[in-house]
C-alpha cells in the first residue's frame, strides 16, 4: 500500500494497485475512534469514478476479493 492524499480534502489514505493501471485498485482510510481504537476502511475501486449527478460509485466493500484482501491485511497484522 501506498500513501496518497486526496487533492480536494487533503486527506491521507492508502492505495493498492491490482494491476499496472491506476484502477482497479484497493482503498484503504483508517482513523481512530472516540474509544481510540484503530479502524480501517477497505474498498475495491472497479473504475474511476464519476462525479456527475445520478450516477453510481464503482466501489465495492463487501465481495470475496474484499473480503480475501482484509483477511490478508490481517495476518499480516497479527504476525
């Protein structure tokens, strides 16, 4: 994964290309709760979105290959 910062909020998150192309690519923000606990949320980006009125996000936040990368994630956090 990758740092990158988003130019209109100056944000920081995290990017993880599936291929040599920008997209697709998995999407990682992560903050702290009000308890302090880590918390991270994972995205598939399918396509580049497109912010026009009516027009759905490409994003996908519970499918197997999501589901596999978090699970990845993890053992490597555990370790």
């Amino acid at each position: 994964y990758k740092p990158w910062r988003d130019p209109r909020s100056g944000d920081t998150s995290y990017i993880r290309r599936v291929g040599r192309s920008y997209y697709p690519r998995f999407h990682v923000k992560s903050w702290r709760d009000a308890s302090r606990a880590l918390i991270f949320d994972l995205h598939f980006d399918a396509r580049r979105p497109m912010h026009r009125k009516g027009v759905r996000s490409y994003e996908d936040e519970e499918s197997r290959v999501v589901q596999a990368e978090a699970a990845r994630i993890q053992s490597l956090l555990v370790r």
